[in-house]
C-alpha cells in the first residue's frame, strides 16, 4: 500500500534529496514484475535485497521507506516474496515495535532479550537489535559477540570431531561442509506478552561461500564482533524468512515461534532431510 525506493547507499538524512542518482524508485508493477524474473529458488538463493542486485534492478542491498503525503494504507513493505515458491516459515506472525537509539533516533531496531546457540549455552542482551537488510552479518560487542561465536564452533567440533576454524581480522572461516554440523542461532524478542517468542535460523544459514578464505576454508561464518553496544541482525536474518517494514506503526513483523526447547531438534532435522534429501547429517544433541 506504499511506494518505496531502493536506494545505493543512505548513510544521511534526505540522501535521495541530495543524491537522487542513488535512488532507485520502484513502482508497484515493477514489483509486480520481478516476480517474474527467472531466478535461483529462495533455498539455495540468497536474500530478497541481494537478489535484486544480481539481477541488476539495484547496486546495493540496503533500502528506505517514502510514504506518500495523505497515504492511507499501511504502510507496510514486505521482503522476501521475489520467487514464486513459497517461503517456509513456522510460528506465528508477531508484529514488535521498534525502539530509538542513545541519541532518541528511531531505528528499525527491536528489543533482544537474550541469544542461545541450538537451545543451550544462552547469553543474555536486553537491548536493541538493528534489523538491517544491507549488513553482511549477524554482528553485536566484542563479550558477547566472542561469547556465542565459541558457543557455536564448540558445539560444531563436538558434533563433527574435525571441525577447522581459522580467525582472520574478526572474520572466522571454516569448510563450507563443516556448516551442517553448525547448531541453529535462537533469539528471544521481547513483544511484552508472557508467551516466550523465538527466532531460529538455521546453522547453514549462518556461513556464505568467500573468496577470502584460505585453501580448504572457503567459507566465511557470519556472526562477527563489532564495536558499538548494539547488535545488528543482518543478512542471515533475511534469509529464506519474510519481513515486515511497517513505517506507519512503527513495527516490524516477524513469524516466531512458540515451541520448546524439546521440540526444537527433532523439527531441525526434519526440516534438514527436506531440503537434503539422503545427507548424512549429524543429529545435534
């Protein structure tokens, strides 16, 4: 029910205004219209943004909302909907407002309650989240950050027994057939009901092929430290999941889930020999 730009690179307020040849406005049927454009099913493809890059209908993966003056609708823009082939979600569609940094600016940020690695090792937040569609990473503080990135590769090298990790400048590589021994990544949002809701993604969504790895390791995990008291909730966030940009409220929508933490494996490994069928893949305990 709006119309939205894509845009190069927005790093200032009125960017397009000062910038327009960074901007790229898209029309409902252009939208419309990329549904139709061929391309690699959403499983073994990258995220909604990134794939219109490939295709050329923008340069960057990063994009702002324009509401319209007296617009009427919702205001909603929802990513993940570019191939026709369904994404597979699980849960229920929870819609979480979003908060204001230290200087009181709005930021399409939610309330991160705390991190666990395959439903253990739990690591407590409480603060806001950026949901950001152009970061490359999952990344928060250096603490907690270092803290559930030895979660994940302990829990990897126990489950495979020759799991290799290799950390360069921040950056962490592993064997890309090393990424099915990975455990899922949960975040628990805060919504301010008392039912707990949880976000998984899934270990292999958590590593992308790299040309920067050495040798064996052409793999690159993508959750890294940064610097800063917040976290960031990149592209492995947008990944086979739809999102809800709700500009007028001011939430973000998101199917979560409701399940136990005893309910949790047996429903990965399901969803594992789904999507590859006569694997070997290791159950996590």
């Amino acid at each position: 029910s709006v119309s939205f730009h894509i845009v190069g690179q927005n790093f200032f307020p009125h960017w397009c205004q000062h910038y327009p040849y960074n901007c790229y406005e898209l029309s409902l049927d252009e939208l419309e219209a990329l549904k139709k454009r061929k391309g690699p099913p959403r499983e073994q493809s990258d995220t909604f943004l990134t794939q219109l890059v490939e295709h050329g209908v923008i340069s960057h993966p990063v994009f702002t909302l324009k509401l319209p003056a007296g617009d009427t609708g919702r205001g909603e823009l929802t990513l993940g909907r570019l191939e026709s082939r369904e994404v597979s979600e699980i849960g229920n569609l929870v819609y979480l407002p979003i908060g204001a940094d230290a200087s009181n600016k709005r930021k399409w940020a939610v309330m991160l309650s705390r991190m666990s690695v395959g439903g253990r090792d739990e690591i407590d937040i409480k603060s806001l989240a950026v949901v950001d569609s152009g970061a490359g990473h999952i990344a928060g503080p250096p603490e907690e950050a270092g803290k559930l990135i030895s979660a994940f590769f302990k829990r990897a090298d126990k489950a495979a027994k020759r799991a290799v990790l290799k950390t360069t400048t921040g950056y962490h590589y592993l064997r890309c057939d090393d990424a099915k021994y990975l455990p899922d990544l949960e975040l628990k949002l805060s919504t301010g009901a008392t039912a707990a809701n949880a976000l998984f993604i899934r270990g292999e969504m958590l590593v992308q092929k790299t040309s920067r790895g050495k040798g064996e390791l052409g793999c690159e995990f993508l959750v890294t430290e940064r610097v800063g008291s917040m976290w960031t909730l990149g592209r492995s966030l947008f990944r086979n999941r739809t999102v809800r940009f709700d500009a007028q409220g001011g939430k973000i929508g998101l199917v979560l889930e409701t399940s136990s933490q005893e309910e949790r494996p047996r429903t990965r490994f399901s969803r594992l020999r789904m999507l590859f069928p006569g694997s070997k893949h290791k159950r996590l305990k």
